[in-house]
C-alpha cells in the first residue's frame, strides 16, 4: 500500500465526513418548543406571579407585563474601548452587547453583534436575586432599577454603572456593573441593604438565555459549534446542544463551576463564585429559547445587615489566556477536539511565530516548516520503504505465479521475503499515521483560534478565516498535488483505481475552494515542501542503488 495514496484517501474521507455532517444539519429543522416544554414554562411563570408572592425558582422568561413595562422604562448605554451594551432597566439583564474590536465584515464599520434583544436572534446576560425575599421573585415581575444617569462612557481604566431598586419589605439592592478598559470580563456585585426588621433571604442566579432559531455556525468545508457548555465536578468541558434542551433538563450541582454559550471566534460566560455549591441547569421558554443557568445557596441577611454577592460575565472573543484566569477548564470552550493536547502546543508556537513576524500568513508558513521539518525523518524512512517495496515487485511477482492459488502460502513466502530482505511493509503507512493526528491538529487550531479572523496575509488574500476569493491558492494546492503523484508514482492495475486516483488533485481542489484560505496555504505550502524533499530523499535513495 503506497503512503500517498492512503494520505489522499484519508484526506478524502475527512472531507466526506465534513460534509455529511454539515449536510445533517442544513437538512434538520431547526426544534420547534413541544407542547410539554410550553406547559412547564407557563407553569413556572405562573408561579413567579402567585397569590402568594414567592417564587420557588428563578424567572424562566419575562412576562408579558414586563415586557410592557422593559418597552415604556428603556435601558441605559455603557461604552468602553471594546463594547458597546445596553443594560435593561427591568432586571438590570445586559440585552445587547457589541464586540468594537471585531466588525461584522473586513474593514467594515459595523461591530460583531454578540448579546440582541430581537427576538428572532435573541441573546442576553439575565442575572438577578430570586429565593424569599429575592426582588425578581415578585409577583409584580423583574425589579425595576433607577439610575442617576442614562449614558456611561470609559474615560479612565475602570467604570461603575450602578443600579438601585428599593421594595416594600426595606430591601434595597444596588446592582454594580464594573467595566475596565481593554477587558471583555464584567464584575457583576449585588449589594443587599436590609432595613426591615426581619431576616431576609435572597438566592443569586446567573443565567444565558438564547434563541435556538438562529441555527449552528460554520459552513460545509468548516463546521463550528452553536450552543451551551458547562463545568461541573469531574465534567470539566461538557456541551449541551440546542436539541437537548428540548429532550430533558439538565440539574446538577456542584462546588464552582461555570456556564457558556459558544459560537464560533466567541464565547459567553456566567462564573459564580467558586468556593461554593451551585446549581447548573438548563430549561427552555414558552417561545423556545434556551436557557443555561447557574444558581447559588440561599443567603440570609440580618436586619440592618448588608451583604455583597457577586458573579462574573465574560463576554467576547474566545482569547484562551484570558479564558482560563476566569475559571478552571474554561479555556476549553476553545474546542479543539480530542487532539486538543497537540493543538495547544501548536497554537502556542503559532503565537511565538507572530510575534517575530507579525503576520499570521508567514507565521502560519514558518509552522509548516517546522512540522515538516520536524517530520523529516519520518518523510525519508517512508520513502525509503516504498523504495524498497518497488524494488521487491519483481520477486512478489515471481512469488505470485509460483503460489498460484494458495493464499496461506503467498502470505507465508511474503513474509519470508520481507524478513530475508530486511523491509517492513508497513513503513510506507505508519509515518503518515503519525503525521495526521499534526495535520488534524492544526486544521482546528486554524479553524478555533479567533485571531485569525480577518487576519491579513499578503497580495488579493486579505482574510486568512475566509476563502481564497479569487481561488488561486486551492488551484496551485492541486497543482501542487498533480506534480507528487507524477514524481512518486503509484503502480495500479485496476483502471477505476488508477483513474480515481488520477482524478483526486481536481477532486481537492473542488473541495478546498471553500476552505478558509489559511487552511489552504498551509496545505499548499506542505506540499511544496514535500515535493522539495521528494527530490532530495530519491536523489539519497539512487546513490543507495534504488529508484
């Protein structure tokens, strides 16, 4: 078996599987909110809204009453040098939020849209005090905040957006959005001031809630995760998709954890406190949305007492150093698959990589280089092998007419042969094995790291995240593959398998006009360098008396 066919063979089923599953999804309807997950979220709004007053969970959607009221109050701005949101006055929920950093477009003026408030794409940070005495446990709806202004603006290295809400029973809660310059991370404090005569009792829940309309991210040719994630005990890095929302509620407690919504290049975060027990648990609304929350023990307050519980939103790209200060194994929601333990250190070399050249086209070059070079000594013993196996045809053959028929004895003389002649038949494969999981490894790291989004390379390829527009670097891809097969020939007899191997450089060209152009120079620069050690190994294995 020749090591470059198997490598094209396996590089085609990669992309076959990629396209089946890409197919799955655009041909699943997107879930539609059953009759029973309707009735339980009614169910659970009717008890926000009782006789009695008390809530015995955290709101599961708003009400209709605040949703009148969140369209007559408003919501404030704030603006830092990296988001623009808008905070609701009912419940204080962060209901937009926009990335300024990273436009929707190249070179585009508007920014990435993270949190919306529309309600076909809706996304929003909710957060709150539930429990007894917990002001969004009312029966009135969310608490309506005041605040001493409408607009807030960054103008030193940190900001406060304060929130109040004072109720009946004497409790004020000030809510505190803390915003720091260059930070995607938000501080959200709630201070609880107790002036009634009684203990209260309030319970934090920090929840993401998203429609599941706005369907999966990716494309055909690079499929991305949409949808929730949570750590909780030994479950360091476990994904919730939007349909398993709709087959049962997950509940689980833990001591820490956190909860996500992921798409592609960014990511949400909610992390409560860690040194205490939470509850994670996923539900969905009237209208489908889902939703992720965690919630905290319940607290009491002491009259006259005053209490600060706090939680932490993340928000923004999916920047894996920042990530895993936040939380342990929150840098997981880069999702680097199951080789992630080779694409980390791959990721990281990339970075060293920038930081010399500052480009990560050249960067992206410079690590092919090191991989194949690295892989080098692997490249000769496969090539050396295959030498061998060629020079062997002859013998095989003689081998075959003598045997005959008699497979037992074919596979015993076989064996013989290779022994007597010191060659193992498996040293064509085994190095391309290797050099897969490197090649898998990479092709996610490409695909996962925000920081080549819109990067620049050089000449017509002004985004390495998108497709060559002009499809010149998949043509010279395939070029470059026709030229292999012509100086590493493969022997076949069967004429279907010669002429689909014939064929395959113009069936990977098809394929990778859709790849993100990263992906595709690195592929094609592997190539050039392969070709380029082709030449030099035969020239080492003729002076051995091969061919």
């Amino acid at each position: 078996m020749e090591s470059q066919r198997n490598f094209l063979l396996i590089g085609l089923l990669l992309m076959s599987v990629l396209i089946w599953q890409q197919w799955q999804v655009d041909q699943q309807p997107a879930p539609a909110p059953t009759e029973e997950v309707a009735t339980s979220s009614q169910t659970a709004t009717k008890a926000i809204t009782n006789n009695t007053g008390i809530a015995a969970d955290v709101p599961v959607s708003a009400s209709d009453v605040n949703t009148v009221k969140a369209s007559q109050a408003g919501f404030i701005t704030v603006k830092t040098d990296v988001v623009d949101a808008k905070i609701s006055l009912v419940g204080g929920d962060v209901i937009e939020l926009n990335l300024l950093q990273f436009p929707t477009e190249k070179d585009g003026d508007t920014a990435y849209p993270l949190f919306k408030r529309e309600a076909a794409v809706l996304y929003q940070a909710q957060s709150g005090l539930t429990g007894v005495d917990g002001p969004d446990a009312s029966r009135a709806g969310r608490p309506f905040y005041q605040t001493a202004q409408t607009e807030y603006e960054l103008s030193s290295d940190e900001l406060k957006v304060p929130l109040t809400f004072t109720n009946a029973e004497g409790l004020t809660v000030t809510k505190v959005f803390t915003f720091k310059r260059g930070s995607y991370t938000v501080n959200v404090d709630f201070l609880v001031d107790n002036q009634s005569e009684q203990v209260r009792q309030v319970q934090l829940f920090t929840q993401l809630k998203q429609s599941t309309a706005v369907g999966p991210g990716g494309s055909m040719m690079m499929p991305t995760y949409r949808g929730a994630a949570y750590s909780a005990n030994d479950d360091n890095y476990e994904k919730v998709d939007f349909d398993d929302f709709y087959d049962q509620d997950l509940r689980v407690s833990t001591k820490g954890g956190w909860l996500a919504m992921i798409e592609h290049y960014f990511v949400s975060a909610w992390v409560p406190n860690q040194n205490i027990k939470n509850e994670i648990s996923t539900t969905t609304t009237s209208t489908g949305d889902a939703i992720i929350r965690a919630k905290g023990p319940a607290i009491d307050i002491a009259p006259g007492a005053t209490e600060t519980i706090s939680a932490t939103l993340y928000a923004g790209p999916k920047d894996q150093d920042v990530l895993e200060s936040l939380a342990k194994y929150l840098d997981l929601t880069v999702d680097y698959g199951m080789l992630w333990f080779i694409s980390i250190p791959l990721f990281d070399l990339l970075k060293i990589l920038y930081s010399f050249v500052g480009n990560w086209g050249f960067a992206i070059i410079l690590i092919t280089v090191i991989v194949k070079g690295a892989m080098y000594w692997l490249t000769k013993k496969q090539y050396t092998s295959m030498a061998k196996l060629r020079q062997l045809q002859p013998k095989i053959e003689e081998l075959k007419r003598r045997c005959g028929e008699d497979r037992q004895k074919m596979s015993m003389g076989m064996m013989e042969l290779y022994k007597k002649e010191k060659v193992n038949p498996m040293g064509g494969c085994l190095p391309m094995l290797v050099q897969m999981p490197i090649f898998l490894a990479l092709y996610w790291v490409f695909v996962e790291s925000v920081e080549l989004r819109h990067a620049d390379f050089a000449l017509w390829i002004n985004d390495l995240s998108q497709q060559d527009p002009y499809y010149i670097l998949p043509i010279l891809m395939g070029a470059s593959m026709y030229f292999m097969q012509k100086l590493q020939p493969t022997p076949m007899t069967d004429p279907v398998q010669k002429k689909i191997f014939q064929y395959m450089p113009v069936m990977f060209t098809i394929f990778f006009l859709w790849f993100p152009a990263g992906l595709v120079l690195y592929w094609l620069v592997s190539n050039l360098i392969s070709l380029a050690q082709m030449v030099w190994i035969n020239k080492q294995i003729e002076k051995q008396g091969l061919k």
